[in-house]
C-alpha cells in the first residue's frame, strides 16, 4: 500500500494506518498510568517502561540496558570502535551514516524538531523529547532514597550526590 502523504509505502495495512497517524496527528492510543496519548500502540508499551524502570534490552559489552531493542543495536556500535562516516566540515567521525547526517545539522543550522506546543525547534529529536517534558511534567527517574522525581537522568546522578555526600568538584 502506498501513501499519498509522502512515499512510505508498507505490506500491511495496520503498518500503514500507523505511519498514516504521523501526518494526520491521530494518537488514539493512550498510556493507563499518566495519560499521555500515543500514535501507535506499540510505543504505548514502551513508553509504560518509564513508569517501571524497566530496561530489558542488557548490552552484553558494558552495563548498559535499554528499553528498546533498536536502542541496544545502535548503542551497541559504539563498541566495535569503526567510525567510517567522517564529517568533512569538522572532521568528526561516526560509526552510522545516519548519526553523520544527524551531526551535519549544526553546521545547516537545520531544526527540523518543532514543539507543537511552543513552537520552539531543535536540531535534534531527543533535544525535543526532553523539551517537551517541560510541558508534560513527565519525570521518569526516580530516586530510590527520598522518592524525588527527575525528568533528566543527568539531573537524578547529579541528586543521588548529595545522598552519598560526595563532591567530585573541589577548588585546588
């Protein structure tokens, strides 16, 4: 089946009423726990793992675990150390075509993310997911000590800190 939208075309017809979402705006799909509405119902289940913790996807290298089997994949590159995709404006190399196509944005000055709520645009989709929480409230990392709720997990590392009391940073 084929799109009039664009030229995304899919052997299942549920695939493409999914993608078909994506234009129209459509999230019928909504999370039990906080509400937040979805395109798709497969991205409702992963979603909900934020509000577990839970990260089922272990990286058999290092400690790293994800919520996503895509995410591990592409996490998993970081290992093999080929980094055979160079960026000829600043000599930067990685180790997808895709993250160098990314990467190439800063020098564009391209910001093809809009929040649909500020308008405000990023360079990058994960600088947007993390904007719109912002909007949503969403903190998905908790501490396990005091219950305080972050939406960063930087800014949870950063908090657990004070519980151990240690200070990494001092004046020489």
């Amino acid at each position: 089946m084929k799109l009039n939208h664009c030229d995304k075309a899919y052997t299942k017809k549920s695939h493409l009423i999914d993608h078909q979402r994506t234009h129209t705006g459509e999230k019928p799909y909504q999370c039990s726990q906080c509400g937040k509405d979805f395109s798709n119902k497969s991205h409702v289940k992963v979603h909900q793992k934020t509000h577990t913790g839970e990260k089922p996807y272990q990286c058999s290298q290092c400690d790293k675990a994800y919520r996503r089997k895509s995410h591990l994949i592409y996490h998993q590159t970081t290992h093999n150390g080929e980094k055979s995709y160079q960026c000829r404006q600043c000599d930067k190399s990685f180790s997808r075509k895709d993250v160098l196509k990314e990467h190439q944005k800063v020098h564009t000055g391209e910001k093809p993310y809009q929040c649909s709520q500020c308008a405000k645009a990023f360079t990058h989709k994960h600088n947007l997911n993390t904007h719109i929480m912002i909007h949503t409230g969403e903190k998905p990392y908790n501490c396990s000590q005091c219950g305080k709720k972050f939406s960063l997990k930087t800014h949870l590392t950063v908090h657990l800190k004070e519980h151990t009391g240690e200070k990494p940073y001092g004046c020489s």
